[in-house]
C-alpha cells in the first residue's frame, strides 16, 4: 500500500468514526445528510460493505431485520434496479425476494437484466388508469416522474442540469394496493417508496388496514411535515433518516 493510499484510508477512518460520533448526538432530520456521508465512507473503505443505496437506506433496513433471510420487499420506483438500489443487497445477499415497479421502458428493461424478482412497468399513484409522466432523458435521470404530482421546485432544480433532457410521455398507472394484491405480495416486510413527489397522495390513499407492511423507506424531497402525519396516525414511527428518505416501523411489529 502507497504512502498517499494508506494516509488516504486514515483520513477516511478518521471521518468514519467522526460521522459516527455526530450520528450519536443528533436526532433531527441532520441526521439523513450524516447517514449518506457515512454510507458513502464506509464503501469507499471496505469492498466488503456490499450495500448498494444512496444514502444507507439497505443497512438500515438490513440492521432494523437484524440480518434476517428470506423476507419480502416492494421496490417502487427501482429505477434500473441497480443504482442506488434500496433492495439489491437484500435481494442477492439476504435471499428477500419481491417485486420492483418503475414506469420507464428503458431501466425496467435493464432491471430485468439485472434482477430476479418481478419488474413491472407502471407508474403507482392513486388511482388506477393512466397519466401524463415526465421522463427525465439525461441529467437526473433518476428522477423523473407523474406531472401532476411533481413538486415544482425540485422540478425546477432538475430543469436546472446541465445536460437536462424530459419528454412528456403518457404511462398505465395503478394503485399501491393493486401491485401488492396482484403480485400475491400483500404484506411486505418492507417497501421502498421513491416516486418524486408522489409519495405522500399515494399513502393518503393507501388501505393500511388491508396491507401490514413493517418497515418503509419514503423518500420526502421537500421535508413535508404531513407525511409524518399520515404515518404516525396508522401506527408507524419514524426511526431514521437516510437522505432525503424517511425509515418508517411498525410500531406493534414483532
């Protein structure tokens, strides 16, 4: 190992151990900024740290089930099922199986290259039918989505890439319930939900009473306070922060 190599893995440890620290102090949504720093520390220090998230949201869930195998989960909004993917590791390393959602031609077409479980093309929302979507073609191409739902302040910082590229196309959509009956997976242990802006009108409409999911990962870009609301009011409590996600457990979960 090179001088220049060995002092880099130093500094990295280093940091580690003070995001870990940080981590021990803080419970306010700082915490998501923390935990992604983290994440990304710990896989530049170790091949061995297999996670493939974002922002941790996959060892966080993978800690929150203890490392358990062969449990289920709904990936919404997989994207090509690869990058910054919250259930890959579970998946391939913990045996999960489940399903993935994501209305784009183009990466559903690469995540059932990829991926063993089911990869349905669709758009979730609240309602079944169809709707206008916003593909985002280059720049922040993990980010598109319906345009009735977009919040128009991240849309407008989309727009703001470089190498920005949309299309406006239309897309089948269906409603969370509908996936989960259909695909025989009605009570997921844990679901990944990253839709751009949709999140919160799809769990407004959401029949919890018929689904018992234990673990969420919600994306919330703008911080809104009233997903929390909903969450909280069917019986979830908010445990972390990963991000812009929001992990959300069961409270009577076993």
């Amino acid at each position: 190992m090179t001088d220049r190599l060995a002092e880099a893995r130093r500094l990295l440890a280093e940091e580690e151990r003070a995001l870990a620290a940080a981590l021990r102090g803080e419970r306010s949504r700082k915490r998501g900024a923390l935990n992604r720093r983290l994440h990304e520390v710990r896989q530049a220090l170790s091949p061995a740290y297999a996670y493939t998230s974002q922002a941790g949201q996959d060892f966080v869930v993978d800690r929150i089930f203890d490392g358990v195998r062969d449990l289920t989960f709904a990936d919404i909004g997989g994207y090509d099922g690869l990058t910054g993917s919250n259930t890959l590791f579970l998946e391939e390393r913990r045996g999960w199986t489940g399903i993935l959602v994501e209305p784009v031609a183009r990466q559903i077409a690469k995540a059932r290259d990829l991926r063993f479980c089911p990869c349905i093309q669709c758009a979730v929302a609240p309602r079944d039918g169809e709707a206008e979507f916003i593909e985002i073609r280059d720049g922040y191409t993990q980010m598109s989505g319906l345009k009735d739902l977009y919040d128009p302040g991240i849309l407008t910082e989309v727009r703001a890439h470089d190498r920005h590229d949309e299309a406006v196309t239309r897309v089948e959509t269906r409603t969370l319930s509908r996936i989960l009956t259909e695909a025989g997976l009605p009570d997921p242990h844990f679901v990944s939900l990253d839709i751009e802006g949709g999140e919160l009108e799809v769990l407004a409409n959401f029949p919890f009473d018929q689904h018992e999911v234990q673990v969420w990962a919600i994306e919330n870009n703008t911080a809104d306070t009233r997903l929390r609301g909903v969450m909280e009011s069917v019986g979830y409590d908010l445990v972390e922060f990963c991000g812009p996600d929001e992990i959300y457990r069961l409270r009577d979960a076993n």
